[in-house]
C-alpha cells in the first residue's frame, strides 16, 4: 500500500506539472510597444578646421570666408573650406578690413624679444601673398621730456576696422578712441575720445544703414560698459554708457558689462542691436531708449546677432567665461523678433563650443551658419527645420 501511495502522488504531481505548461503555453503572446522615434535635431553641425585655436572674428567675401585667429589669418574658399595660412603665424590678428579682393589692412598684435606686446598695421595689395607695414600715426601723442625735447609714444593698435566704400573712408577704434583715415590707414585724424585713454580695448566698430553715423563700444577701466554714438554729419557725439549699464544687467542689478558687437539689418534701419557680457539690447529709435532681449543667462557673453533675410529668424549663440575645458555649443533662435528664444544644445562633451564670432552665408535658397569658436576653430551650422 505504501508503494501504490507513492506511485499515485507521482502520478497527480505529473499531471499537475503537465496541466501548468499547456496553460503557460496558451497565453498571448507579449504586445511590443514601439520606441518612439527621436526629434530630429534642428541644425546640422560639421566641423570646418582650424581646431584648437581662437578665432576672434570672421568675415565674409562673395567667395571667400577669412578667419582673424590667435595663430594667423586664415582664408577658406567657400565651395570648399579649405584654409589657407595669409600670414601672421606667430602673432594674434586683432582687426581686418578688406578695401578689395586684392586689398587689405590688417591690425597685428606679435611679442617681442622681451615677452611684450607690440602692435603694427600691415597691407596688402595682393591678396595675401606679402605684407608691408604701415608707418602710421594711429595712437601716436606727443609729449615732453625733462630737457623739452618731444617724444612720440604709440600706445594702441586699432582693435577694429572697417571700411566704408562709399566715401573710401576708413575707420578704426582703439582704447576709448575713434579716428578715421583717407589715405588707407598712413594717416588718423581723432573723432572722439583720443590716444592713450585708460580704457579696455573698444572691439565693437559699425556703421549705420544710412552711412550717417558710425557706432563704437567695448568696456571702461571699472567694467563699465561703453557706447557711443557718432554723427558723420554733425559730429554730435552720444554716449549709451549709462543705458548699457542697466540693461546688460543680472537680475536688474547692474555689474561687469561689455559691449562686444553692434549690428543694425536693412529691413530695420531704425533698430539697433548691441551684444555683450550681459545679454543683448536692442533701440527702436536710434538710442532714445534700450530694452533687454536676452537677459543675462548664467553670466554668458554674446558677441553678435544674426538675421535670416528671407524669414527673419534671428539666431546668436554665447561664450561662458571658460578658458581652458571644453564648453557646450549652444545655439539659439527667435521667430518672433526676439520676444522668445529657442535653444539647442549639440550633443558632444569635448567640443570647446564658446562662440566668439559668427557669419551668415545664404547661396541658393540654403542658408549657413559659420561660427568661430574660443579654441575650437570654425564649424558650419545648418538649419535643418524651417
């Protein structure tokens, strides 16, 4: 009897085994749910060169892309990107400006045999391929000696030019000082301020859509922001230091600020733009009166702004105060006139992504972004949605 107990468990455990695999077996099978496809990412970046150094400034030619870099000028054919040295490998091109293909002045830092800075303009007349040096009198003054003799000091480089066809009139700014030049940078006349001021390099230089008045800015000894407002006409001269300060402010409270770039676009004579360590500003009436577009964002600095003609999009992107790590590219855009901004951030944790200067190229309806990063050289930015 014992045997037949057994021998029935065995067998009730068997079916009992049996019975819970054909019910495992008839359940439904596992409904998938499908991995939602991500956003696609709305600017395309390519790096475009230059890796590892500094480019202070770009500027576009109808062919041509030219990078003013701590290590040289570069130049990039635009159909092909492919950089070509100009000159200046051991020194720092502060300023360019282009008279004509063939034509250009250029504002050089280079270190001397004792380790200081010494400044010289140069010009070419042949695209590049050699550089005279200017004997000028941009930031000469004259003093006296103790025997009374004159000597002649020059303090500044111009940190900007740019110049004006129209009246073939070329303008540059130094520290707190704004001259101009007829003769292709060999002799400077004082439009205000004047040489040797004790300023911070004024690197912001442009002139209004209507050639009336160029505009000049950088920053004060006691980092106070400065800008100035010059009429070619008049030759009134009106200072924005004040509004500059309140509104490239943190939080309402006003601290360190620099004007960085101005920009004005042809569809808004009226509006000026002024970027800088505090955000960005802009006047609807030529200075009367500054508002804030972007505030300051976790004490970021913007260098400049930029218009897609056909849409009016408005796109800028920043530089946080980091010399030495790499820092995120971030990108921003408005739709609406700057009332509200969009952010992207590129996914890539190695990239030094500081934005220091920035250009728009637009050639059969595709429009392109180059951008001129702190140590991280050029990259190319497209917008992949309208």
């Amino acid at each position: 009897m014992r045997y037949v107990s057994i021998f029935i468990c065995c067998s009730l455990f068997m079916l009992i085994s049996c019975g819970g695999s054909e019910s495992t077996q008839s359940l439904p099978p596992p409904v998938s749910t499908p991995i939602p496809e991500p956003e696609p990412a709305p600017f395309s970046v390519q790096l475009s060169g230059l890796h590892g150094l500094i480019v202070g400034e770009l500027q576009l030619s109808e062919q041509y892309l030219f990078a003013l870099t701590n290590a040289g000028l570069f130049r990039a054919d635009l159909h092909t990107l492919e950089w070509q040295s100009l000159g200046f490998d051991d020194a720092h091109v502060l300023s360019l400006a282009r008279i004509a293909d063939h034509h250009m002045l250029a504002g050089v830092q280079q270190q001397d045999d004792e380790g200081y800075h010494t400044f010289s303009l140069y010009e070419t007349t042949d695209a590049g391929h050699s550089w005279l040096e200017i004997k000028h009198n941009f930031g000469h003054y004259e003093t006296e000696n103790e025997q009374g003799k004159e000597q002649i000091f020059r303090t500044e480089p111009p940190f900007a030019l740019i110049y004006e066809p129209d009246n073939a009139t070329l303008y540059g700014s130094g520290y707190d000082v704004l001259a101009h030049s007829t003769d292709y940078g060999l002799s400077w006349q004082v439009l205000h301020g004047g040489w040797g001021m004790f300023s911070q390099p004024n690197t912001a230089l442009a002139i209004n859509p209507d050639k009336t008045e160029v505009w000049s800015g950088g920053q004060g000894l006691q980092e106070n922001p400065l800008l100035y407002q010059f009429n070619l006409h008049t030759s009134e001269l009106i200072e924005h230091h004040a509004a500059m300060r309140e509104v490239l402010s943190h939080e309402g409270i006003p601290g360190p600020a620099v004007v960085y770039a101005i920009r004005f676009f042809a569809d808004q004579p009226e509006r000026t733009f002024v970027m800088g360590e505090g955000g960005i500003a802009f006047s609807d009436d030529q200075g009367g009166s500054w508002h804030s577009m972007i505030g300051d964002v976790n004490y970021r600095f913007y260098y400049d702004l930029l218009q897609d003609p056909t849409t009016s999009r408005l796109y800028t992107a920043g530089w946080s105060k980091e010399f030495d790590l790499p820092q995120p590219l971030i990108i921003e855009w408005s739709d609406d006139a700057g009332q509200s901004w969009q952010r992207y951030q590129y996914p890539s944790n190695s990239l030094f992504g500081g934005v220091r200067s920035m250009v728009m190229h637009q050639q059969q309806g595709e429009l392109t972004l180059f951008f001129g990063l702190y140590k991280g050289g050029v990259i190319q930015v497209k917008p992949t949605q309208p």
